[in-house]
C-alpha cells in the first residue's frame, strides 16, 4: 500500500471521527479513537511511538514522539487547536528529516478539522 493510499483511508477515518464526536477534545481521544478506526480497517497503527535520533555521533533512544504512525509509512500529528501555527508546520517538518522513509505527513486541526497533507 501506498503513502497515498494509506493517506485517503486515514483522512477518511478521521472526517468519520470528527463527524461523530465533534470539536473541543483532548489529542489523546483523537489519537485513541482514530488509531482504533485504522486498526478496525486493518492496518498497522502505533499509537506514541518513541523516535531516536543521532547528534554528534550519539544516538538518543527518545527525541520525540509521533503520535499515530501507520503501517510504518505514515506519521500523524494530531493537534486540538483552532488554527495550525508556522510552529506545527515546522516541527512537521523536522519529524520528515529525522524520519527517514516515511514521506508522508497528516497534520490534523480538529477544532475547524482541516487535513493538512506535507511532504518532503
């Protein structure tokens, strides 16, 4: 399966998501339900998944966490904000360089839930 195709079954899952429980919940009910959703149709969905990162030749076992990653391909980062900042979109994009590999990114804004698609 595609990043893209993932991709669509993810911004699928989540309008559904959004459809049914509204604006104005914490992240951590987003990301339960919506991994739950992604798990219902099948597809491998990690929920707070630690990433390493290298700096200067050390690795750290935790530089941070993503919040949903689907089938090792897809990262999400799910926010409960009004609006999206140049903050979310550049911590986006670090997320895209120290992840190799995965080359697609869903940054979710539930309070007015746009789907924004990044890619590196």
């Amino acid at each position: 399966m595609t990043e893209n195709e993932i991709g669509k079954i993810v911004v699928d899952c989540a309008v559904q998501l959004h459809t049914e429980l509204g604006p104005g919940l914490l992240e951590t009910v987003y990301e339960k339900t919506l991994a739950h959703d992604l798990k219902s149709r099948g597809m491998k969905a990690n929920q707070q998944v630690s990433i390493p990162i290298r700096y200067r030749g050390i690795t750290f076992d935790e530089g941070f966490r993503a919040d949903i990653i689907v089938e090792d391909k897809v990262i999400l980062e799910l926010k409960s904000v009004e609006s999206t900042s140049k903050a979310h979109k550049k911590q986006v994009l670090t997320y895209l360089k120290l992840l190799k590999g995965i080359k697609l990114e869903v940054t979710g804004r539930w309070e007015q839930f746009i789907i924004v698609l990044m890619r590196e």
